[in-house]
C-alpha cells in the first residue's frame, strides 16, 4: 500500500501541474495565432488546419507564418473571394435550371400533354419551394436563395399551366390582374414564412405591379384613366419606399432592397404615366383634350417634386426634382403652345425663369433647389438647341450650289422658318442675359452663348447672303467659338467655355459635312478648322481635355484632307491607304516634344493608320495590302527607335509578319509549312544552343517563337483545310512537341503543343460532336449544368460555414 502524499510533495506536484499548464497554455495560444493568421490569409476553401510536425509553441518548429503576397506557408495568393466564387455558381446554377424551366415548359415537352406538364410543374413546385427550409435550417442561405429563386419562377409556369389547363375561357386581362395578385399575395406569405430569404418579397411587389394595369385592361378604361392608374402605382410604390415603419426593424436584411425596387417602379410608373399623358396630347385635337393631358403631366411632375424633398439621399433627391421640373415643362408646352407651333423654343426659355429662380427660394430643400434649377438650365438650352435644329433647313440650303461656291449665287430656299428661327434665338439668348442682370446667376450667360451662336450661324442663310459669303461668315462664327473653347485668348468662366466648345464643335460639324461637295470648299473650311485646332492644342490655355480634344480633332482633319487630296487627284483606291499613312508617321515624329498631348496624337495617329488598313482591305488588292501592312510596320518600328516606345516593336514585328503572309497569299502559296519550317528549324536549333550556355533562360523566350512559327499557320490552314493529310501531320507534330515539352518539362512546347493538338481533334470530332448535341432535349445541358453548379455553390458554401464555425470556435479560446 502506497503511503499517502505529504503536504509538501503534494504542494510540490501542483507547482509541477500548474507550470505545465501554463506552458500548454501558452502553445496553444501561439497555435490560435497562426491559425487565426491562416484563415485570414486564405481565403477559398478547401481549409487546412493539420498539426505541424513538432511543437505548437514559438520556436524552430513553428509554422511560419505570413510570407509576403502569397500568404502564409507559401500560400498563392487568390484572384477572387470565396464568397463572391460561391455567389457566381449560385446565380448561375439558378439561371441554368431557370432557362431549362422555361425550356421544359414552352418548347420540350412533346407526348405529355398540358395536363401532365401541370403535374410535373407541381411537383417539381413544390420540392423546389420546400428545399429551402430544409437548407436554411442547415445554414446554407446563400444555396436556400438560389433554390427559392427556381420555385418562385416554377409557381409562374405553375400559372400559366393553369390558364392553359382549366381557365382558358378566362379573358387575358382579368387573369393576369388574378394571376398578379394571387402570386403577390402567394410570395409574400412565403417571405414572411421564411425569414432568412431576401427574393420573395421584392418578388411579390414585382408581381403586384401587374394588378392595377390588369383590371384597367379588363374594364377597358380610356386612355386618360390609364395615365391617372399609372401614377396612382407610382404613387403607391413611392409611399412604400418612403416608408420606414415596422417592417424596416423586423426585416433589416430584406426591407432596403424592397425600398430600392420600389423607388425604381414607381419611377417607372411615372414615366409610363408622362408617356400616355403625351401620347394623348399628341391626339387631341382640341383644348379639353390637352387640358387633361396637360394636368397629368403636372400632377407627374408634382409627385417628383414631392418625393425629392422627402427623401434623404442627397445624390438622387437633385435628380428628381430636376425631373419633375422637365415634366413641367412639357406640361406648359401641351397646354399653352399648340402642336407644331415655331415659338416653342421660346416657351422654353420662359419656363426655364422660375426653374431657375428656384435657387433663391429658402422654403425648398436645397436639393430640391439644385435640382429644379438643373432643371432650368436644361430646359432653357433645350429652347436652344431647337432653335438650331428649326434653323437646320436654312443652314442646307446653299448645298446644292457648293459646285459654284466661290460665285456671286445665293442660297434659293425658303427663307422665312429661318428668319423665325434666327429671332427666337435672339430673344431667347437677351431673356437670358436680362436673367443674369436681374439675379447675378452666371449660368444664364452659358444659356446665352449657344443661343445667340446659333442666331449668327443661321443668320447669313436666313437673310440670303451669297454662298460665298455664308461660308466665310459662318466659318469665322465657327472660329470665334473655337478660339474662346481652347483659350487662345483671356480664358472665360468654365461654363462659358464649355458651351462655346459644344458651339464650335457643332458647328464645325456642319461646315464640315456640307464642304463634302465642293473641293475648293473642303480644303478651305479643314485646312482652317485644321489648323485652328492646331494651334490650340500647341498654344490654348484652356484646360488640358480641350487641347487633348483639339489635338484629336486636328488629327483628324488631317486624315480628312489627304483622303480629299487623293480624291482630287483621282488616284485609284489602293493608293489611298498610302497617302493615310502620313499621318500615323507625323504623329509620332515629335515624340516627347509634343508635350501633354503626345499620347492622344499618337492614339490619333493609330486610329489613321488603322483607317489606312481598313482602306486597302476594302480596296481588294492583296499586294497592295501587303505594301501598306510593310509601311505601317515601318511607322511602328521608327517609333520603337525611343526608350519609352519599345513596345511599339511588337505591333512592327506582327504587321511585317502579316505583311509577309498576305504577301506569300498574293503570290498564290498553299503549303505554309514551306515557308515556316525553313525558319522553325534554325530556330530552334539557335534555341537549343542557349539553353545549353543558360539552362536558365524560360522556354517561351527561346523555343516558343520558333514553335510557334510553323504550328500557328498551319493550324489556321487547317481549319480551311478539307482534307485529312494536313491535320493528321499536323496532330502527329503537336503530339512530338507536347510529349518533348514534358519530357524535359519545358512550358512552352507542353502548352504549344498540347493546344495544337487539341484544337486539331477539335476540329476533326466538331461534326460528332454537333450531331450528339442536336440528339439531345434542348433542357437537359442547361440543367444538367446548373443542378452541377448548385451542386457546387452549395459544397461552397457549407465549407465556408465550417471555416466560421472553426474561426469562431478558436476565437473562444484562451
């Protein structure tokens, strides 16, 4: 029999006890470290959380912890989360099986019968709305909200497989406003069963949209009604958005997204409502008739108002009142101007003076204000902008004597919608000013000059001026705008800026197509406008987007003259490209000396270059495609000459190969490998004697090019090749490359290889391959690969949940 322990002994086995706890304690803290690190750091699962060799504690034996970018242990780093992986093969798992519903139902089901894809459809229903339960009490939201989003769309098919079964005799319009609501009132009643899932209840509102539209349908209201419905649903749904009430605190997950969607149909709604109420003051005929249309309109416009200055969002509350203010306006063009009449441009312009002097009224939200006085900017260069478009007839009327440009000829057309036109703008551009006068507002001057530009571009035409003098007045209007946009004299305020930019580039426009016609005036108006731009892309002091712009533009207008100059020479078309291609060439001269605007130059001179390409394509002379493929890569390989362009050797280095080949196809050439193998041999031979000076060196850079020489053109000859002889040589090449690559495991011949083969087998299994797919139902791959993808998501996500749980569970520790 033992003796029992002593006090002492005792005291002295706890101290024991007691120190090796502490220092267990002490490993497993230093364990929860690394792993709480570790699951930091990695992020898709699978998750390893293995024991290391020896020792938990800090010391040799420790896992090593973060490393750098790749993470811990040498842990590559990740392109995408799990989270967001498991969200992509959720959505698309349920859009496949979605498609494959639909599928099923409308085109697939041959000898079942409607009354037996009404059975089906109920089954497969009510499995699909059951599944959820039993996911959710599983922890699988995400896979629960898939799932319920396939139920949700079978309960549709379920609907319409009713109307086809036993309801056919019910009138369209009755059941969908039926139909609507049953599903609305079906879908809310699930979301409110099943807490944990966000789609049932934005599913719900989106169905009861169709009610109120449904019963107008079926009582066959008119037109007037049907706009007053569409903004009582847009009234509705804003009132449901607004709405913060007990909903919000019970369902915090699921409530803003019902807000968000039904802030977005009630602005549908109204929109609709704005479209009916125009549509029926395009057909009434008389004052009652607009009268109704135009108080829609109002009342359209008061609920945008109103609902700007209820919500909080500071963002969109501007952009509602801005768009209430614009259905104002129209509401006082359909109740005061009549349809067609010239002086709605300057409704405009009046409509737009309490818009504006909204700014200054203390009782509206600020927003409210910014947003109405948008509103008035918008709507006064609108009365603007028609002005021009009524003064358009008169800006083409000296067209058709361009051929005569430089005689004494004067415009014949009619004159009198111009003149009209001139003095609208005119009075809408001194309103503007007298506003500016009256309220110390600048932005009525940025109204004013695209106003009174307009009323001097159309002012020459208008009053008959000789063609001659049209074209130098309007060119000088055009300048003058241009030369305040780019700063090439005391710089105005921004806006003013801007608008004289969008004038001059309008312009310009306009000069520029009706110049098409006469040669003398094409080269008068793009060599000014050319040069113009010229000089302010060099010499403006605006900012660095007009110069930008103006450099682009001037590029262009050289592009524009030589084209005009090869016209006039009567070259044939494939000379043209050659004659393009000093522009690319003239960009790229200056280099660094073109300051800011090198890079918008060079990306100007590109696009040139590739007009030039497009040119001798369409010109269909292959040797001249190969001439001016060989010249661009010059440009190119001239341009690679400076450090900072070196890349620009790549795109020289490919257009001097397809110069080559288009050359070699001009000529008649079929067998490629003729011409690639005498370059493929060398190559690699070259290839192999520096690998045997620098093991080193990456086989891409030193085998790949020469591979590639020969397997790229033979595998584009062989998918225009009918015969067999080419792809089983080809095969049998690719084959050698790949098992070469892998037995001394090079990347480049491994991957190379691999490909060409692949793609061969591709293209000899491609007729098999089509005639297997067109046996097959049109559903089944689309739901065989989303019940795949569910599958997947759902493996996802359950992992994922193990991970938290883990983490959760390390985290209590200590």
């Amino acid at each position: 029999m033992e003796n029992p322990l002593t006090p002492a002994s005792e005291l002295a086995l706890i101290d024991r006890e007691l120190a090796h706890l502490d220092a267990r304690r002490l490993q497993l803290l230093g364990r929860r470290d690394w792993l709480l690190r570790l699951l930091n750091a990695q992020l898709a699962p699978p998750l390893s959380v293995g024991p290391p060799a020896q020792g938990w504690g800090p010391g040799p034996n420790r896992p090593p912890g973060p490393t750098g970018p790749a993470g811990p242990a040498g842990v590559p780093a990740r392109e995408t989360s799990a989270p967001g992986a498991q969200s992509v093969l959720l959505v698309l798992g349920a859009v496949l099986l979605a498609v494959a519903a639909l599928a099923f139902t409308l085109v697939s089901w041959g000898s079942l019968g409607i009354g037996g894809r009404a059975a089906v459809l109920a089954v497969l229903t009510g499995t699909a709305l059951a599944v959820p339960a039993v996911l959710l009490r599983r922890g699988l939201g995400s896979t629960a909200e898939s799932v319920a989003a396939v139920g949700l769309l079978l309960t549709v098919l379920d609907v319409y497989a009713l109307h086809e079964v036993a309801l056919g005799g019910v009138p369209a319009a009755w059941y969908v406003a039926g139909a609507s609501a049953a599903l609305a009132a079906l879908w809310a009643g699930y979301g409110a069963t099943l807490r944990g899932l966000l789609l049932p209840l934005p599913f719900a509102l989106a169905a009861a949209q169709w009610t109120l539209p449904g019963l107008a349908l079926a009582l066959h209201v008119g037109r007037t009604a049907g706009g007053w419905t569409l903004l009582a649903m847009a009234a509705l749904n804003a009132a449901l958005g607004l709405w913060g009430g007990p909903a919000a605190a019970v369902r915090p997950r699921v409530w803003p997204a019902v807000r968000i969607l039904a802030g977005v149909l009630a602005a549908l709604a109204a929109l609709a409502a704005v479209g009916v109420a125009l549509a029926l003051a395009a057909d009434a005929g008389s004052l009652p008739g607009r009268l109704s249309a135009g108080v829609l309109l109002a009342a359209v416009g008061g609920a945008f108002v109103v609902v700007a200055g209820r919500i909080r969002q500071e963002q969109l509350a501007p952009v509602l009142a801005g768009a209430g203010g614009l259905v104002w306006t129209l509401a006082a063009q359909v109740l005061l101007v009549p349809r067609g009449s010239a002086w709605a441009p300057a409704l405009y312009v009046l409509v737009s003076l309490p818009l504006l002097a909204a700014l200054r009224v203390s009782a509206l939200a600020r927003p409210v204000r910014y947003g109405l006085t948008g509103a008035g900017v918008v709507v006064a260069g609108l009365g603007g902008l028609i002005a021009f478009l009524s003064a358009l007839p008169v800006l083409a009327a000296p067209a058709p004597l361009l051929g005569e440009v430089w005689t004494a000829a004067s415009p014949r057309a009619e004159l009198g919608g111009g003149r009209q036109a001139v003095a609208v703008a005119l009075i809408a551009a001194a309103v503007a000013l007298w506003l500016e006068r009256a309220s110390g507002r600048r932005e009525a001057r940025v109204v004013a000059v695209p106003l009174a530009w307009t009323a001097l571009f159309a002012a020459p035409v208008a009053f008959a001026f000789p063609v001659a003098a049209v074209f130098a007045a309007q060119l000088v209007v055009v300048a003058a705008a241009l030369v305040v946009a780019l700063g090439l004299v005391r710089a105005p305020a921004a806006g003013v800026r801007i608008a004289a930019g969008a004038c001059g580039a309008v312009g310009a426009a306009s000069l520029s197509v009706a110049a098409l016609d006469g040669r003398t005036t094409t080269f008068a108006v793009w060599a000014a406008l050319g040069a113009l731009c010229g000089a302010g892309a060099a010499y403006g002091r605006g900012p660095l987007a007009s110069r930008v712009a103006a450099a682009v533009v001037a590029t262009g207008y050289a592009t524009g003259l030589l084209l005009a100059l090869a016209a006039l020479l009567e070259l044939p078309a494939r000379q043209w490209p050659l004659l393009v291609l000093l522009v690319p060439a003239a960009a790229a001269a200056p280099g660094p000396r073109a300051g800011t605007v090198r890079i918008p130059v060079e990306v100007a001179g590109a696009a040139a270059g590739g007009l030039a390409l497009l040119l001798a394509l369409a010109a269909g002379h292959t040797p001249s495609l190969a001439l001016v493929l060989g010249l661009a890569g010059v440009v190119c390989a001239a341009a690679a000459v400076r450090a900072d362009r070196r890349a620009v050797g790549w795109a020289a280095g490919a257009l001097f190969l397809a110069a080559t080949w288009v050359r070699l196809a001009a000529s008649g050439v079929d067998a490629v490998e003729a011409y690639t193998l005498p370059v493929t041999v060398p190559a690699l031979v070259v290839a192999w004697l520096r690998r045997r000076r620098d093991p080193a060196a990456p086989s891409w850079a030193t085998y790949g090019p020469g591979l590639a020489a020969t397997l790229v053109p033979s595998l584009i000859a062989v998918w225009a090749d009918p015969h067999w002889t080419r792809p089983l040589l080809l095969g049998l090449g690719a084959l050698a490359v790949t098992l070469a690559g892998a037995r001394w495991r090079l990347q480049a011949p491994l991957v190379l290889g691999g490909v060409t083969l692949g793609l061969v087998a591709l293209h000899e299994l491609a007729p098999y391959v089509l005639q297997v797919v067109g046996a097959l139902p049109r559903w089944l791959p689309p739901a065989l690969a989303g019940a795949l993808l569910l599958a997947v998501g759902a493996t996802y996500e359950k992992r994922l949940r193990d991970a938290r749980r883990l983490r959760s569970a390390l985290g209590k520790l200590g």
